[in-house]
C-alpha cells in the first residue's frame, strides 16, 4: 500500500441541525444522512507524487445513520490534478489506499458513482468560507446567529476521537447543495463546519 498525506481546508455542510448530532455518535437529525465536504489541500503527497495545491471533495447519502451503511457517495477531484494524481486521490477517496477518515466511510458506502473531474473555487475566510465544486455542487458557510440578538455566535467542537475532523468551527450552511443526475439536495441553513485537518496511511 502507498504511503500518503496531506494537510487541508476542509469545508462540510449536511442536512442536520447545527453542531451536526453525529459528532455526539447520536443518530442524524431527521433520521438519515446527506452531507457535502470539500478539501483544499495545501500540501501532500502519494508516494513521491505531489498533491500539493489540488481538491478532493463529496457528496454522500446515506438512509440511516451513517455507521448502519448503505450510503451512496459521488467523488470530486480536481480537474487540473494529472492523470496519476487523479488515480491517486481517487484512491485515497474512495478508502482503497488505506488511512483515515477513508478507509472506515468506506465500509459505509454500497455505491460508489462514477466520479466528476471538475473546477474548485474555495473562499476561505472563516466563517464565511465558501467553495463551488463544478457548477453543481456548492457549501456556502456564514456565522450561526443567535436566534434573540441575531448577534454571531462563535462555537466549535473538539472531537477528540472524531476521525474526519478533531476540531472545527460550527457554522451555518447558508448553501449546502448538489444537483448531479445521481446525486440531488439542498439543506440551507443545516449544520457545517471548517476546520483544518490533517490524514494519512
């Protein structure tokens, strides 16, 4: 297996409320799972291969909580990656090279789609970060608003043993949407999340 890493941006919106009960290990909110997330990676490599300044990103549906399984999920790579990086962030996307978070989401899909080869534009500033996946998928952060002041509130999660992030800022996806063939939501104004993170096998 080839050793991997990268350290990222990491963006991601879904269909339950704020703060997202799934980093409590309590079921989703409406009872099933549709999220979105997207990584800028600054630096990484697969083997030798750099990885440095490319995106990964997904759109995933699951009908129960996501550790019950049968999920559905659609890869997005960047389309300025190379052939061997696309084969390698394909690889490391769908769980198949190993390391976290992939290779456990990946015993949690029966479906994995053909994967889009597509433009990212990430705004990242906090709170306010955005990203567009192609034209059809898009996370659009703001800050969650106090419901009596509609002041900003500030709140993260420290997930110590969380494997897709360990700590992030909760936010509000004003936008969190894909319109692919196989692949169709929109949640605004559900829970998201930016953070920084760091994987590898």
């Amino acid at each position: 297996m080839k050793k991997w890493f990268f350290d990222a941006d990491y963006l991601q919106a879904c269909n339950c409320d704020y703060g997202c009960p799934c980093e409590f290990s309590a079921p989703p909110t409406t009872g099933a799972c549709d999220g979105l997330g997207a990584w800028r990676i600054e630096r990484g490599k697969y083997e030798e291969l750099s990885l440095d300044g490319l995106a990964l990103g997904f759109a995933a549906k699951w009908p129960g909580a996501i550790h019950e399984g049968n999920g559905t999920v659609l890869l997005f790579v960047d389309e300025k990656a190379s052939a061997a990086q696309r084969e390698a962030l394909l690889a490391i996307g769908s769980g198949a090279a190993g390391g976290l978070p992939f290779e456990i989401l990946a015993t949690t899909f029966t479906t994995l789609l053909e994967p889009r080869f597509v433009p990212f534009d990430f705004r990242m500033d906090g709170l306010q970060s955005s990203v567009s996946v192609g034209d059809r998928m898009r996370i659009v952060l703001e800050p969650i608003k106090n419901p009596v002041t509609r002041e900003p509130e500030q709140v993260a999660v420290n997930h110590g043993t969380g494997f897709i992030f360990k700590t992030a800022e909760c936010a509000s996806a004003r936008e969190g949407s894909v319109d692919e063939k196989e692949m169709q939501f929109s949640y605004p104004d559900k829970a998201g999340f930016v953070a920084r993170i760091h994987y590898g096998n």
